[in-house]
C-alpha cells in the first residue's frame, strides 16, 4: 500500500519538510502539501521591481549559519548565492545618520566607547561605570532584552542601539524579545559566569573575520522555491486545513471543501496560532504553548529609482525608537548587493508589534511615506520609476522572554507521527525554519523501507 504523507503550510518550513520527506520515503510515497494562497513560498516572495527581480519578503540570511548554504550545495544551487558588498547600515537617531556600533552583540556594546557619539555623555558615564555594580543573574533567566539593557546602560542604549537591529529582525521592540532569543550568547556567557553585562558581551562577541556577512541568492529566493517543489515533488492542495484527528496509527485531516485525507504522518509547518487551534483537542498543552506566541504585521515597500539618484555609500538605515519617521528600515538594495543598472533598488520596512500599519494603510500611503522617510533622512527628492507594496499580517513571531520553555512544551507534547516546523520555534530567519523542518521530519523517525 502505498504510504502517504502531509505537510500543512507551503512557507519555507513546509517546502524543505517536503523535500526532506521526498528524501526519507523514497519516490511512491504521496506527499499532499496544503498552502490556501495562490502561491507557495511563504516569506519568500520574489518580483519584478523595475524590471529586475527583488525579494519583497526574505531579503537575506547570516552567511555564519550553516544550513542555507549547506541546502544550497546539496540542491545544486551553490553557485547562485552571492554575498553582501561589505557595506554597513547606519543608524538614525536625533535626526541624525550615525555608523552602526561596532563592538556589539544584538546591539548591546561592550565597552562606552562603541556607542560614544549615539548615546549621551551620561550614559557613556554609565556603561564604564557597569561592571563595578552588583549583577543579579541566575542561570536560565530570560529577562526581556529592554529589561536587562536599559537597567545595566540606560534607557538611550535600548532605543538608539539595540531597538533599530531587533524591529528589523522581529518586527518588534526590545521589550518584546526575550534575551535568550535577541542575544543567545550573551545569555549563556552570562549563565558561564561573566560578573556583568559588560563582561558578557566582550565574551560574546563573534571573531572579526573581516568578511560579508549576508547571502543571498542570484535571481531571488523564488529559484531556492522552485527546486525545493521540483525535488520534494509534492502534491500542493490550495485548500486549508480545518481538523486534525488521530486515524489508527495515522492521521485525518480534513479541510475547508470538506475534502478528507489520510496520512502516516504529518508535518505542521503553520504559523504557531493556526498549529494552536488544530492541535487543541489532540495536544492541548503544545496546543497552549503555541498560542502563548505572539505576532507582529509588516509592510514592504520597494522601489526602483533612477540610476543616478545620490544615495548614500551604505547598505542602509536602521531607525532608531521615537524618531519622527514611518519606516522602522530602509535597505538600499542596489548598494548592499552591488549590483549596478539603469535604475537602484531600495526597500523600506513598516510596521511594529502592537500597531496596525501594515494592514490600516493603504498602497498611496505606504508610498507616499517612504518617498517622504528618504527625503528626511537623506534629503532627497525621490522619484519612483516603480513601486511595489507587500504586507505581512501576523507573519513576525515574537521571540519573548521564556520562548525556549514554551518551544520545549510544543515539541514534548505532540503525539506519535506529527511534528511541527515553523519560524516560531528556532528562529525567524530563512536558515532556522530550514533547520526546523529537518528536525521535524527526523523527530518523525521514518523507517519506510525503499
């Protein structure tokens, strides 16, 4: 009997589940992917902008993270990446551009002298004055980053330093991330000991190797989709998932046609509050841990501009809190990718947890503000030979403090032959979900015999 495999979600996560299952169960087995939109993917979304292709969603990923480039060798696809130009961002702040400290970790300086210039003379008093003041750390403690940063070095070193790197990665603020997710190694060099915050960043601090640190793929991350559904082969159903209920020693899942399908397995690699409301009656305690997990909504506004618009010698701007600006980012494509042309591509990020401007704005307004953001920040008069707007509604997991524990509830409480994959559970980056979906289809142990 031939066996049969689902894997609800055709983000990123469910497209390498689907690959990984093709890997495991050999060429017979049914693989049945559900994605409701009209398009697989996810976050990856690759368009035309000015005639060339842009990223609108998953721009880039940390070249030091071995899974994507791993993927890529092993999809023949090696030769499409390419690596960021070596430029840095800069940092908006006071209404001015600042260079982006160096010397830091998620932002976090380690020594006065990487922020001097950003932060006031009072907070530069204040971290050189750090490591002489009692620390209060247990090991396993998750304090929010905001928490731990603004008591150590003040309130200007949360929303000048650490807040424009965390709403780029999170959507969010540095009250909202825990820790343990926004700085992992300075949380465990805290946990080895290190006797302040000062301490733990220098510990922590990654080796300058003095080369890029972003990838990317030539083309776009529409070319690592497109392989992935050609190697996993999967059937893609354009339904959504309504129910999922134990069948034997399988499973039945039942979607909105009110079509059923039987499965020896399954792989959810939906959003934690979808995975929440399916895993309620089978698995209410991942069901809970899951829906604990908050989200935040993005808008991407990218632009093609003539060839010959002044931009800065930057890969781009981070926004620093309460500046009077729309934009949270601004990535000058063109610049940080090196890539020449008729017309440069920039891009601009909007929207933060706890706000509505991602799906309260309209087309014209997101526009019309970044036109206005580099007029402010660059002071320049833009003109868009073409634009494009992609929002992101409850597509930015927020990593806050706990979010290992709640992961380990998710996984400890699935059942036998289901398992779970996703960008709220290792990290929000392209690599963590392709290492999540791994994980997922070998936590199912498949022992199908070829």
């Amino acid at each position: 009997m031939t066996r049969a495999y689902c894997v609800v979600g055709g983000g990123i996560s469910g497209l390498t589940a689907a690959y990984r299952l093709r890997l495991a169960v050999g060429d017979d087995a049914t693989i049945v992917l559900f994605e409701p939109g009209d398009r697989l993917g996810g976050i990856l979304r690759t368009e035309r902008v000015g005639g060339r292709p842009m990223d609108l969603g998953a721009e880039a990923f940390i070249l030091r993270r071995p899974e994507l480039p791993a993927l890529l060798a092993e999809l023949g696809l090696a030769e499409r990446q390419r690596v960021s130009a070596g430029l840095r961002p800069l940092i908006y702040s006071e209404r001015t551009l600042h260079p982006v400290p160096a010397g830091t970790v998620a932002g976090i300086p380690s020594s006065a002298q990487s922020v001097a210039g950003l932060v006031d003379d009072a907070t530069v008093a204040r971290i050189d004055a750090e490591p002489s003041r009692p620390l209060d750390w247990r090991p396993g403690d998750d304090p929010s980053v905001a928490a731990l940063v603004g008591d150590r070095f003040g309130p200007q070193v949360v929303a000048r330093s650490v807040e424009p790197l965390l709403m780029g990665v999170y959507a969010g603020s540095a009250a909202t991330i825990g820790l343990r997710s926004g700085a992992p190694s300075v949380a465990a060099a805290l946990d080895a000991g290190a006797t302040s915050l000062t301490d733990a960043v220098r510990r922590a601090l990654p080796p300058a190797t003095g080369g890029p640190v972003f990838g990317a793929l030539d083309g776009g991350y529409q070319v690592l989709v497109d392989e992935l559904v050609t190697r996993g082969r999967p059937r893609w159903v354009r339904a959504e998932v309504r129910r999922l209920a134990r069948s034997g020693s399988g499973w039945d899942l039942l979607d909105d046609t009110g079509a059923r399908w039987a499965a020896d397995a399954v792989v959810l690699a939906a959003p934690a509050a979808q995975a929440a409301r399916l895993l309620a009656d089978i698995a209410p305690d991942t069901a809970a841990a899951a829906g604990r997990v908050e989200s935040a909504s993005s808008a991407v506004v990218a632009l093609a501009v003539p060839g010959d618009t002044p931009l800065p010698d930057c890969s781009g701007v981070l926004v620093a809190s309460g500046e009077p600006l729309r934009s949270k980012a601004i990535t000058l494509s063109s610049r940080k990718w090196d890539s020449g042309g008729d017309v440069q591509l920039l891009r601009l990020s909007f929207g933060r947890f706890g706000d509505d401007v991602a799906a309260a704005s309209s087309d014209e307004q997101l526009v019309g503000w970044a036109v206005d953001d580099l007029a402010t920040v660059f002071g320049l008069t833009v003109e868009p030979v073409d634009a494009r707007v992609q929002r992101w509604i409850d597509a930015m997991p927020q990593y806050g403090p706990g979010h290992a524990d709640l992961v380990a509830r998710v996984r400890a409480g699935l059942p036998a032959a289901l398992a779970v994959a996703g960008s709220y559970l290792d990290g929000i980056g392209v690599p963590a979900c392709v290492g999540a979906a791994g994980r997922a289809v070998e936590a199912l142990d498949l022992t199908v015999a070829r």
